[in-house]
C-alpha cells in the first residue's frame, strides 16, 4: 500500500511529504488522518528541531479537498468529516517546533489553508494559491478565517467570493509568501530557512509559537462551528454535489 505521508529525517529537520501526486496531493480521509498523527509524532520527536511540508510531484502542493471523496459526504457525517481537518490545521498549529511550507505548485482549498498555518512558506514561479471553495458550493468559512489573519478584508473578500488563484509575484506582494526562488532551488531554501529556526533556543520558539496559538484559538474554534453549520446547509441544498459533479464531468473524471 502505498503511504500517503512520507517522512524523511535529516540533520534535525523532518520533510514531511504529502503523497498523493496522482491526485494533485488532495485531501482525503487517509491523508488527514496520517498527516496530522505524523505531526503529533514529529512534535514528540527530540532529535526533530524543524519541519518542511511539501508534496509530491511538480505540479501541486495539495489541490485541496478531494472531491471525490466530497461529492459523496451525507449531512450527518459533516462534522466528523470535517473535524478530520480540523485536527491537521490543530496539528500543525500544536507544533512547538518551527513548520515551513514548501509550496511546489498549486496550493487551492484546504492546500492553501495548510499553508497558511504554517510558519513560513517558501514559493518558485509556479506556485499558485487560492480559496476556490467557492466554486465546488462549499462555503468559505475556515479559508476567509485563515485569511484574515494575514489579509486586508478587501482582498479577503476578492478571493473568497471569487475563488480566483493568485500567482506568485502576487502572493509575494501580499506576504502570503515569504520567499519566492527558483523552482529548482525551492526545497533547499525551505531546509535552509527550517534549519535556521530550528537553531533558534527551543524553549523560547516553543512559548512564541504557544503565545500565537493562545491568541487565536477560540477564534478558530468559532471558526470551524461555524464552517460546519455553513457546509451542512449547503449539502442539504444539494449545492456542493452538483457543483463538483459539473467540475468532475468537465475534467473527465480527474480528482
């Protein structure tokens, strides 16, 4: 079977890789509950200082949700779906270690929030990033939340309401990316980046990182109520299934 999550340790640094090229490294259940059990393992690690999150492949860093998997989700089993999510972006937010992104093309969705959870993230000229939630009549509750916490509400709202991709150059602009190099030289500025924060004194990047958290929990817990209210309304209505039966016809089937 192959592993959705694949760990690689070296020097102190994790690389943590999301697997599932042949699918844009989407989102399902497997993939969420490996990669944040895997986070919790790493965190427990002593001989782990930092973390790098990538995915496999050339193409993405996760397309987001898988919608496969999404069309088919009943109302009632909503929460326990999503709270699957929840518990990855907790993961990475539970981290007392430095977690660097390595964004290594189209990071859309919950690929984006991912992300924007992290600590740092590092980009090449072919990284796109977007909340297209929109689109497939899911609502932009969790995604517009992380937002927020990096984005002028004006731009929160161009991007949730229309689900449009950012390029590069713009994500820089906006500080969404903290590093923009070449594609080739991508995952050694990520380790490079990882491995200077992991050298920082581990008690006093454990209480920075604690004190971030503190002042954004119950926001986030509000949050993710509240996107789960918002999607079960929406599957109720029908609106996600046929939006993202449309996106798979049109596609041929892919994702």
């Amino acid at each position: 079977m192959v592993q959705s999550v694949l760990v690689e340790k070296q020097g102190g640094i994790a690389t943590v890789t999301l697997n599932r090229p042949e699918a844009l490294n989407a989102f399902n259940s497997q993939l969420r509950r490996d990669l944040a059990a895997n986070l919790g393992d790493l965190n427990r690690d002593e001989t782990v200082r930092g973390l790098v999150l990538t995915g496999s492949g050339n193409r993405a860093f996760s397309a987001g949700v898988d919608l496969k998997e999404a069309q088919h989700v009943q109302v009632a089993d909503i929460e326990a779906w999503f709270g699957e999510m929840r518990d990855v972006y907790q993961a990475i937010r539970l981290l007392d270690k430095p977690l660097v992104a390595a964004l290594n093309g189209i990071s859309a969705g919950a690929g984006f929030q991912v992300a924007l959870v992290s600590d740092i993230r590092v980009g090449h000229p072919g990284t796109r990033m977007g909340q297209p939630e929109i689109n497939a009549g899911i609502p932009s509750v969790m995604g517009s939340f992380w937002m927020s916490l990096h984005l002028s509400l004006s731009l929160n709202l161009d991007l949730s309401l229309t689900g449009r991709l950012m390029d590069a150059e713009e994500c820089q602009r906006v500080g969404l990316l903290n590093h923009l190099v070449p594609s080739g030289e991508l995952m050694a500025k990520a380790l490079s980046v990882a491995g200077e924060l992991a050298a920082k004194p581990p008690t006093a990047m454990r209480r920075t990182k604690q004190r971030f958290r503190e002042m954004t929990q119950p926001a986030f817990d509000e949050a993710y109520r509240a996107a789960v209210l918002g999607q079960q309304e929406c599957y109720k209505n029908g609106e996600p299934q046929r939006a993202i039966a449309d996106f798979i016809a049109k596609r041929g089937g892919s994702k």
